[in-house]
C-alpha cells in the first residue's frame, strides 16, 4: 500500500496540482492584501473617507460604530462590507487566472497553426510522376 501511495503521490499530475495549490494560496494573499490595502483606500477616501470592512447591519439590537465594537459585544452582523472587498478579490483572480488561460491558449494555437503534414509536392513533379508512371506501364 505504500508502494502505491508513492507512485500516485509522485506521478506528474498530483506534483503539479499540489505545486499550483501552493501558488494559488500564494496568488489570494497577495490579491487580499492588494484589495485591502491598496484598492479599497482609493475608493474609500473618494466615498468621504469610508472604510467598507465597517459596513454593517447589526441584525440584533444596539448600534455599534466599527465591525470589530459590534463583535466584542457579541452582535449578530451582516458584513456586506467584508463581501464586498471579497468580491472585488474574487473579480481581480478571475481577470488574472483569464489573463493567464489566454495567453496558453494563443501560445498553443501557434503550436497547432504548425503545419501537421508535409506540403504537397509541386505541380511539376506531379505531373513528371504521372508521364513516368505512363512510360513504365507501356513497357
């Protein structure tokens, strides 16, 4: 049983799968990071200063100033401004993953624009084939 855990654990496609999960966990640190710290202040201070991770509704009773208050107290919330920058996360992965999806499309349509047989022969020698296919059944 060890034995086939290695080979399945060392064939091709689960090394490149565990390598791609790794970068991809890498990839989402970096874009909640770039949403969090670098897009959304932007947008923030052009909405008079906001800061959208404190847009809330507080589903239980009390009114709370920052999301962090209203968790201390124990307040049932609805973080529409967390989902929001997650969604911004979401759209700026999916360009991205786009973006990489269709440049190994173009590189591999140059791959099939290839030429899969040879080319055809010249009209020319066509034609001497055919005159010396004749001369040889004439003999």
């Amino acid at each position: 049983m060890l034995k086939e855990f290695k080979e399945f654990a060392m064939r091709g496609n689960v090394v490149d799968m565990a390598v791609g999960i790794i970068i991809g966990a890498a990839f989402g640190t970096i874009v909640k990071s770039l949403v969090a710290d670098v897009i959304m202040p932007p947008i923030g201070m052009l909405l008079g200063g906001v800061d959208f991770t404190d847009f809330f509704i507080t589903l239980s009773s009390g009114s709370y100033e920052t999301l962090e208050a209203a968790k201390e107290a124990g307040a049932v919330t609805l973080n529409y401004g967390a989902f929001f920058n997650t969604v911004i996360s979401f759209i700026i992965v999916a360009f991205a993953v786009f973006l990489l999806i269709k440049q190994v499309n173009r590189l591999t349509k140059k791959e099939e624009e290839a030429p899969a047989e040879p080319a055809p022969p010249p009209r020319e020698e066509v034609l001497l084939e055919e005159i010396r296919d004749l001369l040889k059944s004439q003999k």
